[in-house]
C-alpha cells in the first residue's frame, strides 16, 4: 500500500480537492461526478434513521444523580432550551417545564458540574476512565469552565514526562466537541505548537504506542481542520509534523501506515501562512528536482519551457485546482525569479531540495463526511457515497469506510439491525473485491474486524457478534485460491492487536461525581464478591437440568430450564419458582445460574446478581436482601446506595429449608416506591408445598383468585438416560476414578434397583463414588440396591477419607490423642453415630431447621456444646459430610439429614 505518497498505484482513481464549502453529497457537481460501479444490496442501509442517544430518567429538583451521563442530560436540555428552534420531546418537555424557573435547581446542577471539574483537577493520576467523566461532561460545561478544562489537560501534557497518550486523546475529544467560539485560533495554535514540541522529543516507539500517538494527532488536526484554523507557521508547526508523519511512511505497519496517511491529509487541510507565491515557488523547487528532461531547462535558463514542463508534471501529479494556482502563480513570478534562472548553477542547488510535493486527496474530506452522516444517523447517505464517491478506489477511502463499519457494528448504541447491517456490508465489499478493486491489505483489514466483532461480549444482544462469526466462516469457502489463501493466513494469526475504537472507557469507581456527591463506592466490593463467588461456585460436574411447565405435564413438553429461566431474566416479570423432589438439582441450577450471570456481569448498568441460601438468614421475610449484602461484608452506607441505584437478580435457594409460609417478596416489598429493584428466582421442594403453593410466590395480593402475569414456574424433570450418560462421562473425566466410564454403564444396566435411583442428581453423584467399593466388577446381577444403602457407603466413605485427612495432618498434642481413641473405638463407627445423634438433636432442638449456628461463648452449656466444643467432637465435625460457613454449620444436603 502507498496511502502516504503523492502517487500510488491507483492515482487515476484518487482526486484532489478543495475541501473548502459545502458538504460532498452537496455538491452537485461532486454528485453528478458520481458513477454507480460499486453497488451494495438495497436491504442495508436502505434509510437514514435517527442516531443512537443516551436514554436517561431525569431527576427530580434537590434529587440526587445517578451517574455523569444524567448530569450531562440536565445541563444539556438547559442549553439547549435557550434555543427558540428546540423541539423536546414529551419527557424532556415536562421536565424543562418543572425546573423552567427553579433557579436554585439550575445553579445546583452547574454546581456539580464544576465541583467534578475541580475533583478531576485534583487528582494525582489522570487515567482513562476520570478522563472519560470530564470528556462526557465537556459539551454542556459553559464557556469558562470549559476553557479552565483545556488548561488542565493542555498542563498536564506540557509538564509529562512521558507523552500521556489519555491526556492526549482526552484533548483532542475536548476539541472536537467544543461549541463556537469556545476555543481561540490562538488556544488551537498553542495546543499545536505543544504537540510539535513533544512530537520532536518522541523517539521510535513500538507500533501500538505510535499508533495511539498519531491517531491522537489525527484527532486533533480533524479539529483544527474544522475551526478553520489558518495562517499556522509553515517553518515551526507544518514541516515540523509533516516530517514526523513522512518517517512512518516507511512502517510496514498497514495499521499505523493508513493512521499516518490520514493525519498527513488532516495537515494538509489546515493551512499555513504562505501566501500563494510562496508556496507556488517552494513546490516548483521540489518537484523539478530528479525529472529527467526538465534539467535542460535549467541550464538553458528558457522559462517558456520550465513552466510548460511544470505544467505536464503537475496534470499529472496533482489536480486541476492545485495545479492552477500553481501555475498562475509561477507564471506571475517570472520575472521575479529570472535573475535566478539566469544563474542557472544556483538554481540547480536549489532544486536539489527534494521531492515533497504535498496535496490534498479526495478521500479525507470524503471520510470527514462520512463521520457526520454517520453521527446524524444518515446511513442511506453514507451508503451512497461509500459506493459512489469519486476516490472510493482509493486505498485509504476503503479502509476508513470498513473501520467506520467495523465500528459501528461493535457500538452497543447502534440497534441490532442496524450493527448487522454494518456487517453486511463488510461482507459485500469483499466478496466484491474484484468490483471494488481491492488489496490484499483492505481484504484483510476487513477479516481482522470480522475477527475482533465475532469475540465481542456485553450485556446487550449478541447477534451482531453471531452474525459476525457466521459470515467470517462463510468467506473460507471462497473459489478464489489466493482469497482462501488470506483468509487462512490471518485466521491463524488472529486478531490484531488495534481494537475497534467504539466509544469512551466506562466511567472510575467511584467516579467524579459519587465523589462530589458523596457516594460511597459499591462497585469495588462487588468486583470483591464477584471474585469469592465464582471461584466458590465453580462447578466440577454440570449437566444442564431439563424441566416442564407442571409436574402433570407430558415427557415430550420438556426444555432447557437455564434457557426458560434466561428469557424470564430478560422480560418483565418478577417471580421464577423452580420446584423439584430432593435432590433433583435445585440447588446446583441455582449456583450455576449464579455463576453464570457474575460472568456476564458488566458494572454500573448491569444487574447484580445475589444468591440467597434462605436457611442461612435470619427471619428471611423481613429485608433479607440488606441482611445478606451484610453477610456479604457491605457497610450500611453501600447498603443504602445499592438499594437506591442498583437492579438485583435474587436467586433464593432453600425456601423449604428455611420452614418459610411467607411470601417473600411481598413481605420484603419488592419493587415498591423506594424499596428493592429485583427479579427473583426462588427453589423449593415439591412434597414441602400443598395445593394453594402458589400464594407463597406470586407478587401480587394473596386472595388473587388466578395466576399472576408476573409469575412462572417450572418443575424439573429427572435424569433421561442422554443426561445419565453425560453425567457419567463428564464424572469420569473430572474425577479420575476408579472405574472407567463402561463399568459404569455395565452396572447401570445389569443392577435392576440402581436404574430408577440415579434418575435423581444427587443420588446419581452418590452412586458413582461408592459402586466401586459397593460392587465387585461382574457381580453385578447378584447385587440389590436401595437408597439406603447408597447413604450408608457414601457416609462410611466421606468418613474414611476424613480418618485419612487426620492422619496425615501435624495435630497437637491433645487432638492426637483425641483422633488415636476415636480410631482405635473405629473412626467411622463413631462419626456415624455423631451424625445420627446430630440429626435428632436437629429436628428436636430446631424442629428440623437445618443450618446450626454456634457461638462457644454464647451457647457454652447448650444442647450445641456437644457437638461442637470438644476436641474429639471437633474432629469427627471436620471429617464429617458437613460444611460450614462462618459460625453455621450444615449437612451438605438435606437428605442427608433426613437419612440420620
């Protein structure tokens, strides 16, 4: 590629321009010019739409904010009511209308924003995100905070060390979104004249970081482009940078290359001081120099010839615009510079200066206007002079048209259509790549986006990134050898490492205006809870649980319960009850969906998802939601934010557990006026509920005479012999044991009893861990097994391996003997007993509640110091199919205490 250099292999199809006036598609000489040689499929982009905005609920007078994003909205509908022509909508209307005259509501709002212009100043490291918060906030700052804001990053660039790559694009963001006449030509001279500086200091650096640097550069050159800023010094700022920018011409870097090109043509839009004839003179100089034929007309000092000469050169170097001024300007300067000509040794000198013709090429100002077609939401506009533009040959046109897609399919702003669409056209310009004339270096710039959006994530839809994946995989299958031979060279190697650039960090935690505000921070508690949560609940073996609407309903009605459960999630009810027998899965499902939703987790915008075991919390119908965020170790102040910020995904384990008869999310007062924003999926046994169950659960008055719309329900299903089978090798796999997948398959068919046992999940994981030490291989016709039988191994074996543990542990003096006498009376004789003796004292003492929380300074003489209090009793505790958490101890599953 040769996107930098006056000339490339595609000239004839790059234009020069004078880019200034009118916008392109306004232009009706341009548009005339047009010639449909490129086409794309009339269903994309078939019309312009209206361009992705912010939604965002406004505050109430004296209420607090919610984030920056809510400020910006205030103070931007402030602005733009002094307006005559502003049309608000409904919403925006009756807010303007409510705080129209509440000068105090209006003098609060621009306070905050100048206290989080204040807190950014005083912040020692200036990163990504607190430079997100002010760059969102700069548009509706007014004109002397804005310009205080200029200062700040314009400071904080000058007296870095190191080039602050942030600070740099953060200003350049500043720039481009300034209001008129918020910034001097003499503020953007200075802010150039500091970029110049820094630039000359910058040595070679990796691609990455002089990519960021220059697209940076671009960035703010597009702004100084825009202003019209003029009369730059041509010695100090223009060579200066057109130097830094010809040294890149060289990277075989096609990324940096294209960001190099675009930032030249980005300096070439912002003039200089020259005057006509100056720059007609310097040009003439450099380009005469090394053409063969043009020497005689030095030396033989004949200015009819060198001007001709001059003007065949430039017809066919530069376009017909530049090259008029050039030549009138030359030919007014004859006699000016006949005394040199005549000294034909000294004009030759001079013409030794070098190539370096610079010109403006069609494609920039073509990109330029892409950019606000596509702000504006006019895409039928953009698809049209993607495909029609005079320059749409170029290069360097075609990359920045596929990055400005490639963006826009991965902008989660943009709708599903219309980011599908983005990528549809991705698609026809390659297959089309004959059409389009395209290089090897665009083909694959646009397999690397393919690439980048099929590895996308976020909260919102996927499709765009299913679409992505789809149509990546359908351009292997090309006719064409070399294009198959590309597509297999960069699936290799993978994406690049230059992301697609979508839209500002998100914002710090706490950000700016928590701090202002203050609000303490949740966010990095909860990235806390995240962490302990899935690394807690990552599970060995999952098989995927199936499940039916009623337990009455037939075998072939069933589906994937995560699948039910996920649509649940993504509309607008709010009670999901699971039921299932004992030791169906509830409580597996219950942390895999847990697991899952942390995974997916986003921040701020996102959900929280919170597992609640019922029998571990207190009284669970009254504010259970607080009372676990305070097992969680939150403070009463994240508390209080949460629950006025932030949307929960409950998922309740447990409610037969807990002997609960409450509804509990009527008891809590779930989404009421100032109460707790959820979803809730809740489990409990089947055999616990009669046949009124469904006024513990639905979110509505309990005298309801018919189901709640708000309320699902499903049942699970046991095992079919597919998921036996997956469970089985999955097993296996995971745990190495004894037996090999076929000796358990063997046993499943030839031992009548264990089929109908291991229907059931947990008597499923059961089964596999004692079978081995239950049966002998080829018995297995002779051998009969219950449901007893199956806990008595599991517990003698739990045990065992307990008696193991101890005895490879350094125990004190006292829990040695304590652990001796236990294994010399027989180790899992004992811890049988214990645990009978534990499980009556359960239903005796705590009628059946089944967690035990023990205090040895409070319960010290209680039915619990039994238990729990002597060394030999906290040994068999330990080796014991018991888990504790804190101060609660419990069996691991329910029906183990039901067995004792």
């Amino acid at each position: 590629m040769e996107l930098l250099k006056g000339t490339s292999n595609w000239a004839e199809e790059s234009q020069d321009v004078d880019t200034e006036g009118s916008s392109l598609l306004n232009q009706q000489q341009t548009r005339k010019a047009f010639t449909v040689t490129t086409t794309v499929p009339s269903h994309i982009f078939v019309e312009n739409i209206r361009p992705p905005t912010l939604q965002m609920k406004l505050p109430e007078p004296d209420e607090r904010l919610n984030n920056t994003p809510q400020l910006v909205c205030c103070l931007g509908l402030l602005k733009m009511a002094q307006s005559p022509d502003t049309i608000l909508e409904p919403i925006a209307l009756k807010w303007m209308q409510t705080i129209e005259k509440d000068t105090d509501e209006h003098e609060r709002l621009h306070g905050i924003a100048t206290d989080v212009i204040r807190a950014f100043k005083r912040e020692e490291i200036k990163d990504a995100k607190v430079i997100a918060e002010v760059v969102c906030l700069a548009p509706v700052l007014g004109k002397e905070a804005f310009q205080d804001l200029i200062r700040v990053f314009y400071s904080g660039i000058n007296h870095s060390g190191l080039l602050d790559f942030q600070q740099l694009e953060g200003l350049a963001q500043l720039i481009q979104g300034a209001d008129h006449g918020y910034l001097s030509a003499n503020d953007l001279i200075d802010i150039l004249k500091l970029l110049s500086t820094r630039l000359m200091d910058t040595h070679q650096e990796p691609s990455e970081q002089m990519y960021q640097l220059t697209m940076a550069l671009s960035n703010v050159l597009d702004a100084m482009a825009d202003t019209k800023v003029t009369n730059l010094d041509r010695v100090k700022l223009h060579e200066p940078l057109s130097s830094y920018l010809s040294r890149l011409r060289k990277n075989s870097d096609p990324f940096l290359e294209y960001q190099a090109a675009y930032a030249y043509q980005a300096l070439m839009n912002v003039p200089d001081d020259e005057t006509k004839f100056e720059a007609a003179m310097r040009r003439t100089l450099k380009v005469v120099q090394g053409v063969s034929g043009l020497a005689s007309a030095v030396y033989s000092a004949d200015p009819k010839k060198l001007i001709n000469g001059l003007k065949d050169i430039l017809r066919g170097i530069s376009g017909e615009s530049e090259l008029s001024d050039v030549f009138d300007a030359a030919k007014s300067a004859y006699k000016e510079v006949d005394a040199l000509i005549r000294d034909g040794k000294g004009y030759a000198d001079a013409l030794k200066e070098g190539l370096g013709f610079e010109r403006k090429l069609a494609w920039y100002p073509a990109l330029r206007e892409a950019d606000v077609m596509i702000r504006g939401g006019e895409l039928d506009n953009f698809r049209i002079l993607a495909c029609e533009a005079p320059c749409r040959y170029d290069p360097a046109f075609q990359w920045g048209v596929c990055q400005r897609l490639g963006e826009m399919a991965a902008n989660p702003k943009w709708n599903e259509k219309t980011r599908r669409n983005a990528i549809a056209f991705l698609g026809e310009i390659y297959e089309n790549d004959k059409v389009w004339r395209l290089k090897d270096e665009i083909k694959k710039w646009i397999l690397n986006i393919l690439m980048q959006l099929s590895s996308s994530s976020g909260n919102s839809s996927q499709l765009h990134s299913e679409a992505a994946k789809t149509l990546f995989r359908e351009l292997e299958a090309s006719d064409d050898i070399e294009k198959r031979a590309l597509y297999r060279e960069c699936r290799d190697n993978g994406p690049i490492a230059y992301p697609l650039k979508v839209c500002l960090p998100e914002l710090a935690s706490p950000s700016l205006l928590e701090r202002v505000q203050n609000i303490p921070d949740v966010e990095g508690h909860l990235r806390i809870l995240r962490k302990r949560r899935t690394k807690e609940d990552s599970l060995t073996v999952y098989i995927p649980p199936q499940a039916k609407s009623t337990s009455q309903d037939a075998a072939n009605t069933r589906f994937s319960l995560m699948d039910k459960v996920k649509r649940f999630l993504d509309d607008d009810q709010k009670v999901f009850l699971i039921l299932g027998d004992s030791g169906a899965g509830k409580s597996t499902f219950s942390r895999k969906l847990e697991l899952d939703l942390w995974q997916s987790y986003q921040g701020k915008d996102d959900r929280i998802p919170l597992h609640i075991n019922l029998p571990t919390i207190d009284r669970p119908e009254i504010d259970m939601i607080a009372k676990q965020l305070k097992r969680d170790e939150f403070t009463d102040p994240q508390i209080r934010e949460l629950k006025h910020s932030r949307n929960f995904i409950l998922i309740c384990d447990g409610y037969d557990e807990s002997q609960q008869t409450h509804n509990l999310y009527m008891s809590n007062r779930l989404n009421q006026p100032g109460e707790w924003k959820v979803q809730m999926v809740i489990s409990c046994r089947s055999e616990h509920l009669g046949s009124d169950y469904r006024d513990r659960f639905q979110p509505e008055d309990r005298n309801q005479q018919s189901v709640s719309p708000l309320f699902q329900e499903a049942v699970i299903t046991p095992f079919s012999a597919v998921q036996i089978g997956q469970y089985i090798d999955e097993y296996v796999s995971a745990k190495q044991p004894l037996w090999r997948v076929a000796d358990y398959k063997e046993a499943l068919e030839l031992i009548p009893s264990l089929k109908d046992l291991v229907k059931n999940p947990f008597l499923m994981t059961l089964s596999l861990e004692v079978l081995p030490r239950m049966v002998d291989p080829g018995k297995y016709l002779s051998a009969t097994i219950t449901r007893v039988t199956l806990y008595d191994h599991f517990v003698e074996q739990w045990l065992e391996r307990g008696k193991k543990r101890f005895r490879e542990k350094d125990l004190t003096p006292q829990a040695k003997a304590a652990f001796d006498r236990l294994s010399a009376e027989g180790f899992a004789l004992n811890g049988i007993e214990y645990l009978k003796r534990l499980a009556v004292a359960i239903y005796k003492e705590q009628d059946g509640h089944p967690v035990v929380e023990y205090s040895q300074l409070i319960d010290e003489g209680t039915w619990k110091d039994a238990f729990f209090n002597q060394d030999h009793k906290q040994i068999l505790l330990e080796a014991s199919p018991l888990t504790r958490n804190g101060n609660q101890h419990r069996f691991i599953h329910r029906s183990l205490l039901e067995y004792g």
